[in-house]
C-alpha cells in the first residue's frame, strides 16, 4: 500500500512554495551573473549580445549570450519577487515551467544555425529546459496542493 505525501509534511524539509521559487529565483540570478564571468564562461570573448553565433558557454556546456544572461537574470528576479506569497510563487513555478517546456519545443524545431535561434539555444540548453520545465510545474502542482486546499477550505 502506498501513500501520497501531503504537502503540509515537506514544511519540515523546507520545501514550501515559498522557499522553493525563492531558491529556484536566486539561482537563475546566480546563473545569469555567472554567465557573465570569465573562466566560468568559456570562450567570453566570443560571447555576442544575441544570435546562435555567440561561442561563449557557461561552465563549458551551455551556450550564451548577452540577452541570455539578462533573460537568466530578469527570470531569477521575477522568482524572487513572487516568491513573496504562495499564489504568486505557484504561478512562478506553474507558468515558468511551461516556458520552460516551450523552449525545449522550441529548441527542438528550429535549426541551430538559423536566425530563430537568437537567444541562442544548443543541445545541452534544450535538454535543460525540459528538466526545468518537468520539475518546476511538477513542484508548483505537489507543493501547490497546500495552497489550493487553504483556499478552498476559506470559501
């Protein structure tokens, strides 16, 4: 027999709507200042504003570019912003995921040399996005259980 852990339960571990997106916000500010530090970002000098023709690659493996890095860090900031309140901090995590799932589609569609890929995208990128994608809108729904029963229990 198997039981369904209730979301109340992981408030011991830390992991609340809160806590999550806000962790999940730092992060992606963390990883668009990173993309912006030599040694951390290989091939820095090839790193252009936007467009699949930037070299640079963050810890070797993730192409960037300028425009990526402030995407990474306006997305960190939205987190930590709506990390404030549990409804926000659930959308957060519901909503960037799904973006998260679409640029994974996205990155699969186009061709990686083409105009499209202007943020730029490459495998590892793809391959990334999807894993953020699954896990971000599968932690708002599990730890956004609590927060919907808290609403629906006040009507």
């Amino acid at each position: 027999m198997t039981t369904a852990s209730h979301p109340a339960q992981h408030h011991m571990m830390g992991l609340t709507l809160h806590n999550t997106a806000l962790i999940i916000g730092a992060v992606f500010l963390l990883v668009g200042v990173l993309g912006f530090v030599p040694g951390i970002t290989t091939n820095y000098g090839a790193m252009t504003f936007s467009g699949h023709e930037s070299g640079a690659m963050l810890l070797g493996v993730f192409q960037v570019s300028v425009l990526h890095n402030i995407v990474h860090l306006l997305f960190g900031a939205a987190g930590i912003a709506m990390a404030r309140t549990n409804p926000m901090a659930r959308w957060f995590l519901l909503g960037g995921g799904v973006v998260y799932l679409l640029l994974w589609i996205y990155g699969l569609v186009i061709d990686m040399n083409a105009a499209a890929n202007f943020v730029p995208f490459n495998t590892a990128d793809n391959w990334l996005h999807l894993v953020l994608g699954v896990g971000m809108v599968g932690l708002g729904l599990w730890l956004g259980r609590d927060a919907m029963e808290k609403k629906g229990s006040a009507m």
